[in-house]
C-alpha cells in the first residue's frame, strides 16, 4: 500500500511538472497568426489597431484588442502570457520598465509618436508667462521629464546638467522666473488646466479633452521626427517570429499612415 502510495505521488508530482514546463513553453513559443492579441491604451492607439485587425484578417490572421486605461498592466500582461504584444509606449518607458521589474522584452518595430504639447487656457504665447506663475507636468517619471524638457525648450527653465529621464522638480537648475511647478497625474491635468497658467499634457489625455497639437497647443516636441516614438513590443522569445514581420507591414502601411493624417490630424505623427 505504501509503494502504491507513492508511486502515484510520483506520478503526480512527474505530470505536475510535465503541466508547468507545457505552460512555461506555451508562453515562449512563436506566436500564431490565428490567435494574436494585441494590448493597447484606449483613444489613438485602440482606434489604429482596429485598422490594422481589417488589414490582418484579410490574409487569415486573427487578432484580438486589449484595451487597458493604465501604463503599467499591459507590460505586466505581457510578461505573464496574457497578451501576445503591446503597442502604447515610448522607449524610455519601456527601458526604465525592464530595468525595475526584470522584462525580457524586444522592440519589434516603431509605429507612431505622440508630440507632448504645452496648453494654457489663460495665455496665448508661452513667452506670455510671468514671474510665478503654476505650470503643471505629469508626475510619473518619464513622462515628467519629457515635460520638463518641453519648458526648457520653449526656454522657460534649465534642468541639471546629465539628468536622467527620472528627473523631477527638484533636478531644475535655473528658474529665472520663480514659477511654481506642480506635479500632477497625468490623465487629470486637463481637467487642471484653469487652474495653472500652462501645462504640459501628454497628447492621448489632450485629444481626450478636446485639444490638438497645431490648434491648441502654445509649444510642443516636433511632430517630425520627433524623439519619443511609440513602439510595438513583444516578448524578447517572439522578436522574429514570421506573424510578427507581417504586423509590422500592415502598421507601417499607406493604408494606416493615411488614415492617421486624417483621423487626428497632427496631433499623432508616423515613426517610421
């Protein structure tokens, strides 16, 4: 009875172990055109995809969205398994992520860049600001630094010399006009914008509020070239899978660079 016993344990424990190496190969295999699922932000990105899925299912392959309203689950999602990719962030989120939490992520290719403008309800020209007023930028850590070097461009501060994209209010060198700078969660700062004389706001939560780029905006990055592309990212395992080369094709297509110069006319710009 007790060889029994233990035989069975070690059939149990041997299919145990069969099961947790099935799940662990199941998320490092090479993805399948037949089941792709994309995780995505909502607003641009989600509406782009929609695109892309047409394009795709004319050639048989079939993807699936997963619209996320955050920037840290859809990296989480795809370090588990849950998505197949994930197309939302910059590069230096991205880095700063796997740095922090140890992904083993790849850029597969870039597709489109969101120029972080400078808005202001109260003032039409950023050389209209006075000695201090509030200006507002995001407060997670790329995107506050992004912020932060948008003022310095339009010549309002100066950051330290060698600041990473960590930086905060408090790696500010010079501050000529004593502007108080708030820090703010990024989604809210359009609802905040009354309440300070300018704001950088990151373009996604800018559309959202009804605010564009060329109309709107009292400064922005450039909408050529500009330095903070979005990328699509998969699993470091998947970077060369064939399925993945087609995507790129239908997300750099004419098809969906027509398609972004109408629906959002300036306001998100080409990478590639």
């Amino acid at each position: 009875m007790k060889k029994w016993r233990k035989s069975l344990a070690s059939i149990l424990a041997g299919a145990t172990l069969l099961v947790l190496a099935a799940c662990g190969s199941d998320k490092d295999a090479a993805l399948s055109k037949e089941d792709i699922v994309i995780g995505v932000t909502g607003g641009p990105h989600q509406q782009i995809a929609e695109k892309v899925k047409k394009l795709a299912e004319k050639d048989g392959i079939h993807i699936t969205l997963k619209t996320f309203d955050d920037y840290n689950t859809p990296n989480t999602a795809l370090n588990d398994g849950d998505i197949s990719a994930n197309n939302y962030q910059t590069i230096p989120f991205l880095e700063a992520q796997e740095k922090d939490k140890g992904y083993k992520f790849a850029i597969a290719f870039k597709t489109v860049a969101f120029p972080m403008g400078i808005y202001s309800e109260q003032l039409k020209s950023i050389k209209d600001l006075k000695k201090g007023d509030k200006i507002a930028v995001p407060n997670d850590p790329s995107n506050e630094y992004r912020g932060l070097k948008l003022f310095e461009a339009a010549g309002v501060l100066k950051l330290k010399d060698g600041v990473e994209e960590k930086a905060t209010k408090k790696d500010v060198a010079e501050n000529p006009l004593d502007l108080e700078i708030i820090e703010l969660e990024a989604s809210q700062i359009p609802a905040q914008l009354k309440e300070v004389q300018a704001a950088a706001i990151n373009t996604n939560y800018a559309m959202g509020a009804g605010l564009t780029i060329n109309k709107d905006a009292i400064f922005h990055e450039p909408t050529k070239n500009n330095p903070y592309p979005n990328v699509f990212v998969v699993r470091e395992s998947n970077k060369d899978d064939e399925v993945v080369k087609q995507l790129k094709k239908y997300y750099q297509s004419d098809e969906i660079k027509d398609f972004i110069a109408k629906e959002f006319k300036g306001s998100v710009a080409t990478a590639f």
